[in-house]
C-alpha cells in the first residue's frame, strides 16, 4: 500500500496535539502486537537459517542492536548488520522508544501498548497480522512476511518523519524525542533490498504456489489498508469535534 491518505494529511505537519497523541497511542499498539507475530513466525520456521532471520529481528525489536553496518549508533547500534555479538540496550527497545516520544506528548507508559487502547481497525490490523505474518504454515507466513516488509520499506516512515518535524517545530517542543520514527526510516531504507533477495531464495527453494502467494499477500495489505483507513477516520472524528467545541464556546 502506497497511496496513504493518513502519511500524505500528516507529512504536513498540521496536526493537533490530541491528534498526535491518538496516533501514538494507536501506534504503541502495533508496535507491541508485531512482537507477538515474529515470535509466531520464528517458532514456525522451516530451516534454521529462516528461524535465525526472524531472531535477528525479534532481537533487534527487543533492544539488542545490529552490527556490521556503518554508522552505528551507541544504543542503537547499525540500521544493517547482524544482531550476532550485538549489545542489549533496554533503552533500544523499539517500543521504549516510542514510549519516549508519548512522554514528550504527555503520555505515559500506562496510556500505550495494550490491546484495550486499540480502535476496531487497529485490531482487525494486529488481529490479521498475527494470523498470517505467524501462520503455521510457512507459505502463508512468508507472503505476509513479504507484504508488510514492502509496505514498511514504501516511504511512509519518511513521510511521518518529515511531519514530526514540522509539528515539533511549531509547537515549540524541541525535546520531543523522534527517535522511533528517524530510527525506522533508516532501518527500513537498508531493509528493502533484503525483502526481494528472500523472495527469490524462497523461489529457488519451494514450488511456489503464486496465486496463493498472492491472495495471502493482498489479506495482509488489505489489513494494513483498514489499519491506516482507521487512523484517517479516527483524526478527521478528532477535529470534527474540536471544531464542534470552538462553535459552541
């Protein structure tokens, strides 16, 4: 999914805070429910090899950083590389940054990550993704796995990204803490070559069913479709009601 109603009203940076807030909010939920589905696909690798590359991520997602690449961060780590020999960091945790980044909103800890925070889309997204991103059957795993990492390398990070900065800037919230969204942006700008290079080693590898393949891939993307829907549906409700709020005072 590339066309993005959401990504394109929210790169302009012409956000409330409440709206801010409510995708954060949305978001932490995600974040928490894609864990969830990688250690599903990881228990249900076919090979070792494909078992390490769902640790790899696992790991990463849980604050142990990558090596190999350049630029490596303290924390962070690489946004390329190997978790092999890479140092734990709790304060790397993907979630715990965008738990830094809700406090800058005035969120807390207690406001993000469950289940009982999640709109009906955000469900049906985290619902779906854990179905099929941890399908016991491999194939079905694997289109999903292939769908999701191709709509997280499409650029909507950078569009996030860009109207992060711009809200920071208007609101005069310099400590804001973008580090979750300048991290996955970099992170998934080196990813996207390896999405391609696993679907032709899965190609050379099984007698691939394509029409399958296919329709599994178009569920995961219409989840991902209902997920971002919800959040467009969700902040337009948000300034409808403040503009109801300021008609009456």
């Amino acid at each position: 999914m590339v066309a993005n109603p959401y990504t394109s009203w929210f790169r302009r940076g012409d956000i409330s805070l409440e709206q801010a807030r409510a995708f954060v909010v949305q978001f932490s939920v995600f974040s928490n429910q894609f864990l969830i589905a990688q250690l599903k696909k990881m228990l249900n690798a076919e090979t070792v090899e494909a078992m390490r590359e769902s640790k790899e991520i696992l790991a990463n997602e849980l604050g142990v950083g990558f090596r190999g690449g350049r630029n490596e961060d303290t924390d962070l780590g690489s946004a390329s590389g190997t978790v092999e020999g890479g140092t734990f960091h709790f304060r790397a945790a993907h979630f715990e940054l965008l738990v830094r980044t809700a406090q800058g909103l005035g969120l807390r800890f207690d406001d993000l990550g469950k289940r009982r925070f999640a709109t009906q889309p955000t469900l049906l997204f985290c619902n779906e993704l854990i179905r099929l991103f941890g399908h016991d059957d491999y194939a079905i795993a694997t289109a999903a796995s292939w769908a999701v990492e191709n709509w997280a390398a499409g650029g909507f990070w950078d569009q996030l990204v860009q109207g992060w900065e711009i809200f920071r800037a208007r609101r005069n919230l310099a400590k804001l803490n973008l580090g979750f969204f300048a991290w996955h942006a970099r992170l998934e700008a080196n990813h996207a070559w390896h999405t391609w290079d696993k679907l032709r080693q899965w190609y050379e590898e099984h007698d691939v069913d394509e029409d399958a393949f296919v329709m599994h891939a178009n569920e995961m993307l219409d989840a991902v479709r209902v997920f971002w829907h919800g959040l467009d549906r969700q902040r337009r409700d948000i300034a409808a009601a403040a503009n109801a709020l300021d008609a009456v005072s």
